[in-house]
C-alpha cells in the first residue's frame, strides 16, 4: 500500500527528531531542538489560520503569552498543577480568541490582522506593567511541573534539556498530527474554501465567519501550548514572550517555509530558530533578517519555501 | 406550484437604478432563461436572489417562505445553489476537492472530530470522495480529479463549477453563463447536462447569451433591458417580441461603436 502524504510527514518528522541527537556536538543542541520543536509548535497553528483559511494574526505572541503566564500564575495563585494550569492557559486562550474574533470576523478583509496586533500589544504591556501580580519586565519564576521525576520513577533517566527535547518533540507530532487530519478532513476543506473563494464557499453553505472563527481558536490554543512549554522548560517567564517582535517572528516562520505546509512551517521555524542561536552575527541583526526573509520569501517565492523546493524538484519550476 | 419566485425586486446602486421591479417564477423542472443585453442587470438579479446582494426591494422565497436578503449559506441549506459568470473556483485545491467543497452540507461535522481523524470523520470524507467522483464522472472530468484545478482549461472550469453546484443537490439551480466561452461541442453537453438536471425535478434559472442554447432548451425566457423586463414568455414568442429585438439590436449597436472606440 502506498503511504498517504500524511503518513510520510509524520515519520519523516519523527525520524528527524529521533535521529538529530545522534550528531549534537554538545548538549547545547538539545535545548536548540526543543526551541525548534516550541516554535514549531506556535507556527503548526498558524500553518491552520493563514495557511488553511488565509486569515492574518499580528498578535499571537499574545496567546503564547498567557499560555506561559498561566504555567507561572495559577500553580502559584490557584495551586494547580502546573501541567494543569498550562490546560487552563489553552482553554483561557480559546475563550479570549473567540471573544476577539466573533465580532471582528463578520466583517470581510484585514481587519483580524489589526485587531489581533492591537489584542497581542495589549496582553504585552499588561504583562510588563501589573508588576505586583506578572513581576513586570524581570518576569516571573514557574514551579518545576515534576515531569523529569516522574519519568525517573519508571526508570528513565534524563538530563534536563534531554527530557524537554523529547516532551517538545512529542508534542510537536501530537500537533502536527492533529493539523494534517483537520486539512483532509470536512472542516479543512472548508476553511480551504474560503481561503480560495469566499464568495464560492458562501454559495456552497460554508459558514464563512464561524469557520475563521475555528481556526482563529485553535491557532490560539497552539500559540497557547507553546508558550506554556516554553515556561516550563525555561522555569521562567518575561513580557516579551508575547512581544510583538515575536508575533512577527512566528508569521515570517509560517510564510519562510510555506503557510499551506505544515512540514514546511516546522522547517520555516527550524531555520529561524536554529539561526540566531548558532550564529551570534544573526542574533545582533534578528530584525533585519527577518524582514528581509520576509520580503524575500514574498517577492521570489510567495508559497514558502518547502512547497517551491517541491516544485522544482518535480520540474514545474517555482 | 413554484420552487422560486421573485417579485417586484430592485436594487439601487448610489443613484444608478441596477434592477428594478423584476418577478417570475421557476417550477420544479422548469428552466427559466434570463437574457438581456451586457448591463442588463442580469448577475445583478442573480446576486440578489442568491443572497450576495441585500435587495432594496421586493421578495424572494423559495418553496413558499420568504428568504429575501438571507445569507448566502443559509439559503445553501435551503437547497439553492449557484454558479458565476467569472469563475469563482478554488485555484489551490484539485478538482475533486473543489466538487467534495460543494457537498459541504452533507459533511460538515464537529471540529475536534475532523483534528482527532475520528471514524466518522473519515466515513463523512469517504461519502463525499464517491459522490464527488461520481459527479466528475457525470461531467466528463473524472480523469481529471487529481489535477490542480488551476490547471484546467476554461470550458473545463465551467463544468466544474457546475459539478459543485449540483453537490449541494439543490432544489434551485441558478447558472450564470454556463456555456460562455465553450466551444459547440462543450455548449452542446453542457445544454445536455442542464437538461438532465431540470428532468430530474431542480428548478433551473439560467443566464445565457448563446441564443440557440437558450431557445432549444428554455421553457420559459425573461427579458431584461436596463434592469427592467421588458418581456417574458414562451422561447417562440420571445424571438418574434419587437421590443426584444430592438433591446438587442441597439445593444449590439452600441458594442460595435465600443470596439471601434
């Protein structure tokens, strides 16, 4: 039997993060892996928003915000595990996005774009400035969620960053697994539709604002796991983690690699992510490269990079 | 008893009078031809009554209950269903798909459902995979299924959104210029295929500049001119009617002084 598209992605997805660490110079790269899979992560959702439906989100550093503040907060303040408090952080996050979203979505165009930059600014500076409850800009400690000793108590034992390259990765293919069914699936041809016609998805039945409307949600909850991997992984969290630069960071992955591939958007995230942490040259001029990517990749290549490279090699041409 | 009627509708777009006090009506079955010079008002009409545009006048209803001004999607569910007269395909997805997009109603199905791939998720994906190949099959373009539909000719698309429109298993069928751009030979399957779909009891309303299309298959003809109808009838009388004539004449008139200009 041959294997579906979906199969392949996953294994070869799988295989990669089984395999990397057979070739890491230092442990360093592991701590790189697990950014890589983070981001990857945040970037799988808006692979669903932008790249299924063709909505833009300026702001969701913003949810990748309160997924991480919530792992910092609700352990402290509510007592919840804080395995617990990263579930409450998504569920927060999926409200406040179908909150922003219901009435911006009735309205045709860009508007999401700007509503959402405005939403993510917001969420940044309330977590830079309520000092007595986020820790303002020095941020705020995250309790260890007690996984690595858990995985002991079976017998496993691994280092710290060994431990948050596996969990990541694992939650990276649990996401990536989840996307690609919602693009074969009823709902994803759906938001297909309308990212191709709106006017012809309408015509057809599709419930052109409630189905944005999902994909906003579920992009928000992605964003939101993320960041409450990130919390726990790091033991710390800072209001930049919902900066705007980071929104920006998270769309110019989506569009490097191709916001219609999910393997492609993981591959986008790679390159960003692995960049500034290996050539310090990137990390001074972070801004500058991204924008640069992002005029370039829209100029030369407007369906990212994964999908052209999958192009050439089938000798369409770009 | 009638699937469709229209009546007293009109639109004004700013000052311009677009349609104005249009009504007919289309029986199970029956295949209604709207035709009229370039700026008759014709897809304006079209816009309205599927719900693109909110008309400033007038009533529609569909089986008896009044759906004027009701959401595009809404009306779907109601059983209407449509093409255009500029395509409006879904260039990224292939051709199947874009046929599996029209059984949208007949899929859809919880979220969470579709992201976990649950069983009957899979199952919905499968029925509308068959009845989809089955529709392409019905057109002529099941070799086709798997190509980008960006990738099909002109005459191909048309079809194509025809065998999405007919997904819906609409009870109203509204076709914008299905033959517009085909040659006879495509114009000739394409009456076949509208035929076949009026025989089967769907209420079809159709806009059409091929004239021998139009009087061969048409129970019925609407004339619009300026937004107004200017007559209505059976196709014999409608080729005989003076004002319809002149509406064309001047019209074609008035195109050959836009191509010198």
């Amino acid at each position: 039997m041959r294997l579906s598209t979906k199969a392949v992605t996953l294994l070869v997805l799988s295989l990669v993060i089984a395999v990397a660490p057979l070739f890491f110079p230092s442990t360093f790269y592991y701590r790189v892996g697990s950014l890589i899979f983070i981001n990857g992560l945040a970037v799988t959702g808006l692979v669903i928003l932008i790249g299924y439906a063709g909505q833009i989100s300026l702001g969701h550093a913003g949810f990748f915000g309160i997924g991480a503040y919530a792992c910092a907060l609700a352990p402290a303040h509510l007592g919840l595990h804080p395995v617990l408090a990263a579930v409450l952080g998504a569920v927060l996050s999926g409200v406040v996005a179908y909150v922003v979203g219901k009435p911006i979505l009735r309205l045709k165009g860009y508007y999401l774009a700007v509503a959402s930059l405005g939403f993510g600014v917001l969420v940044a500076m309330v977590l830079a400035n309520e000092a007595w409850l986020t820790g303002g800009p020095d941020g705020i400690a995250v309790a260890d969620p007690g996984l690595r000793a858990l995985l002991r108590g079976f017998g496993v034992d691994l280092s710290n960053a060994q431990f948050w390259y596996g969990f990541c990765g694992l939650v990276l293919v649990l996401g990536a697994w989840l996307a690609l069914n919602l693009y074969h699936s009823p709902t994803g041809r759906a938001l297909r539709a309308l990212h191709g016609s709106e006017v012809a998805a309408r015509t057809v039945g599709v419930d052109v604002a409630r189905y944005k409307l999902n994909a906003f949600v579920i992009s928000a909850v992605y964003a939101s796991v993320a960041g409450s991997l990130l919390a726990l992984q790091n033991r710390l969290v800072t209001p930049d983690m919902a900066g705007f630069m980071h929104s920006i960071e998270m769309v110019t992955m989506t569009v490097l690699g191709g916001a219609a591939s999910v393997p492609g958007a993981i591959l986008g995230a790679a390159i960003l992510t692995a960049l500034p942490q290996v050539l310090t040259v990137f990390q001074e001029y972070e801004q500058l490269m991204l924008g640069l990517v992002m005029m370039l990749v829209m100029i030369f290549m407007r369906q990212g990079l994964l999908p052209s490279l999958a192009r050439l090699l089938r000798g369409r041409g770009g | 008893m009638s699937l469709l009627r229209v009546e007293g509708l009109g639109i004004d777009f700013g000052g311009l009078r677009a349609v104005h006090d249009v009504g007919f009506s289309v029986g199970p079955g029956e295949i209604v031809s709207v035709i009229g010079p370039n700026g008759a008002g014709k897809t304006t009409l079209f816009n309205m009554i599927s719900g693109l545009y909110l008309p400033g006048r007038g009533r529609v209803s569909l089986d008896g209950a009044d759906v004027t001004g009701m959401e595009p999607h809404l009306l779907a569910a109601r059983g209407l269903s449509r093409t255009f007269q500029n395509l409006q395909i879904f260039q990224a997805m292939s051709v199947l798909e874009n046929v599996a997009a029209g059984h949208h109603l007949h899929e859809k199905g919880p979220v969470i459902a579709d992201m976990l791939s649950l069983p009957s998720s899979r199952r919905r994906s499968r029925q509308t995979r068959d009845s989809a190949h089955a529709l392409l099959e019905r057109v002529g373009l099941a070799r086709a299924a798997e190509h980008e539909a960006g990738s099909l000719s002109y005459g191909a698309l048309k079809r194509l959104e025809i065998a999405r429109a007919l997904a819906l298993e609409p009870r109203v069928l509204l076709l914008d210029e299905p033959a517009a751009g085909c040659n006879a030979v495509e114009t000739e399957e394409i009456d076949r295929l509208v035929a076949e779909v009026a025989a089967g009891g769907v209420a079809v309303l159709l806009v059409e500049h091929d004239m021998r299309m139009v009087m061969r298959i048409s129970s019925h003809i609407v004339v619009l001119d300026h937004g107004e109808k200017i007559a209505e009838g059976e196709p014999a009388s409608i080729a005989r009617n003076p004002r319809v004539i002149e509406a064309y004449l001047g019209a074609q008139a008035g195109e050959a002084n836009d191509a010198v200009g």
